[in-house]
C-alpha cells in the first residue's frame, strides 16, 4: 500500500485536530502543515516531523491530499488552487461563501477528477448514524443550535457558520427542491447575522423549523423528527437519541405512549471523518459528503439569507456576497 502524503492548511484549533489525526493514520504521511503565520505552522509541524509552509500554492506536485481549515471566507480560494493541482481535498464547513464559489469547486472536481469532502461532521457522529435507522418518512423536523459567542467562524453568517450543519442532515435525508423559504435573522455582536430562524418547506410536504445561535447563553445541539409512526428526539452533543411511539391496546382500548432512551458511545466523529476521506482517496469512491452535497447546502443558506435579506426590508444582505 502506497503511503499517502498529507497536508493540513490551517494551524488553528481545527487544523491541529485534523494534523493529529493523520498522524495516527497508518499508511499516512503528514508532511506539511501551512499557515500565512509561518512560525505557527512551524510550531505545529514540528509535534509531527512536518515541513512548515505558509502558502498552500507551494505543495503543488508534493502531496496527495490535504485538509482546508483556514478561516470560512477563504475557503473557495485555497480549495480551489488545490483541487486545480489534482489535490484531493477535505474541506471544513462551509464548503463556500456564496453558491457561486461553491458551482465553481464543483466543477472543478467534475471537470478535473480531484476528490473533494465538506466537513459536516455530524454525519459521522453516533448518534445520526443511530438515528437514520429509527427515521420513515419525518413529516415535520425542529432543530436548534445554539452556542456561546466566539471569536471563531465570525467572518461569515450564523446560517453558515452553525445552521449549515442542520441543513446538510436534513438535506441527506430527502431528494426533495426547496418548495419555499420563510427565515428571519438579527446581527447582536457582530456585523453579520448572529441569531437565525428559517422554516423550509420541500416539495415532497416535509417541513423543516431551523434555528440557530451563536450569541446563547448556553449550548445546545438537538434535532427533533415526528413522522407517522414516533416522535424522535436526539441530542447530538450527548449521543443520544429518544423515541416515543404510540401503542394501540386491542379491542380498542385506551392507545398509550411508550418510550425508549438510546444511549451511544462517544465514538470519534472526526477520525472517521478523516479515514472516511483517505479511504476515498485511495478507491476514488465519492465522499460521504461530496461536492454536490455541499453544493445544496450553500444553495439552501443563500436562499435562506436572501429571505432574511427581504424580511429585513431589502437592505443590504448581512452576510459575503
């Protein structure tokens, strides 16, 4: 088996998450960590055996795949000069500022055969792995994400930053157009929107209640599904998920609610993340979460930021453009 030669781009808290799990890869390489501040690339990539860089352009012809974990509105401009040197890439959410950038990285992965996968990785966690099991048909879903306030991931909106992870579950879950988009949002701390609310409807009548927050006072990460069969309620931070169902007594008798607690293990979501990825670097399989996937999550967000654009009187959009 052929060793693979990795790069991280991004020396923040993300990119040494991504760096640490390379390196306990077998069959991997992290030979280069790049950051534009060089001495914090340096830092890294001497934990690691790693060659320090700050311009990602530099690694052209010298590795295999790589992670992009640089700040969100510069995501489309590293992505695409690795994914034009044939490098497959990870790439942290969002996959785009805009739906144009992210056509564009779309076509470059069409157009060129480089792989690329958005990190939404809550598809790799337990409990959402648990739950597609337990889901026939949810008519009508509710979700809230909330956090704290923080410096990172402010240089875009609130619906990309957090929402965008909601959206790519509920997106994977139907094949269904966005019938119409209702969405409300407020800028409180910074100059984009901090706190959002959006209701999708889908053509094929399931619903989805969207709401997102990083100016909470606490923090929360739970999706709600009901369909025709149970209520289901799961708690991605926890891992865990509980389910009430209706049981009809016989001979018509009174119906009642039976409900059952799973509990998960903690796993580790972006170690699978990261072999889920190398394995498709190596079989050329596409990614769990591919480009066309990230696609209509940043598609869905646009048209979610252009409702709250509308409902905000039409002025100026509060988010890149």
């Amino acid at each position: 088996m052929r060793e693979l030669r990795a790069a991280v781009v991004g020396a923040g808290k993300l990119g040494a998450l991504h760096a640490d799990k390379y390196a306990k890869l077998s069959g991997v390489k992290l030979g280069f960590v790049v950051d534009i501040d060089r001495e914090r690339a340096a830092q890294m990539a001497a934990r690691y055996g790693a060659t320090a860089a700050s311009d990602h352009r530099e690694l052209a012809g010298r590795i295999d795949l790589a992670t992009v974990a640089t700040p969100s509105s510069t995501h489309f401009a590293v992505a695409a000069d690795l994914l034009a040197a044939g490098v497959d890439v990870l790439l942290e959410k969002p996959m785009a500022a805009t739906a144009e950038q992210a056509r564009a990285l779309a076509a470059l992965v069409h157009k060129g055969g480089a792989l690329l996968q958005v990190g939404y990785l809550e598809r790799f966690n337990p409990a959402v792995r648990r739950l597609k099991t337990l889901l026939t048909g949810p008519r009508f879903i509710e979700c809230h994400r909330l956090a704290p306030f923080t410096d990172r991931g402010t240089d875009v909106d609130v619906v990309l930053d957090l929402m965008s992870h909601d959206l790519d579950l509920i997106l994977s879950l139907t094949d269904s157009e966005v019938a119409s988009v209702e969405a409300l949002g407020v800028a409180v701390l910074t100059d984009l929107v901090d706190v959002a609310n959006a209701r999708v409807r889908f053509a094929d009548g399931m619903v989805a209640n969207v709401n997102a927050s990083r100016v909470a006072a606490r923090r929360e990460r739970k999706i709600r599904f009901f369909q025709h069969d149970a209520y289901i309620s799961t708690d991605y931070e926890a891992r865990s998920i509980q389910v009430y169902r209706k049981t009809v007594a016989p001979s018509g008798g009174v119906a009642t609610i039976s409900a059952e607690r799973i509990e998960l293990d903690a796993g580790d979501p972006l170690g699978d993340e990261v072999a889920s990825f190398v394995a498709c670097v190596r079989s050329r399989a596409v990614p769990m979460v591919s480009a066309a996937d990230g696609l209509r999550v940043i598609e869905l967000c646009e048209l979610i930021n252009d409702s709250i654009t509308a409902a905000l009187g039409g002025g100026n959009r509060q988010g890149p453009r």
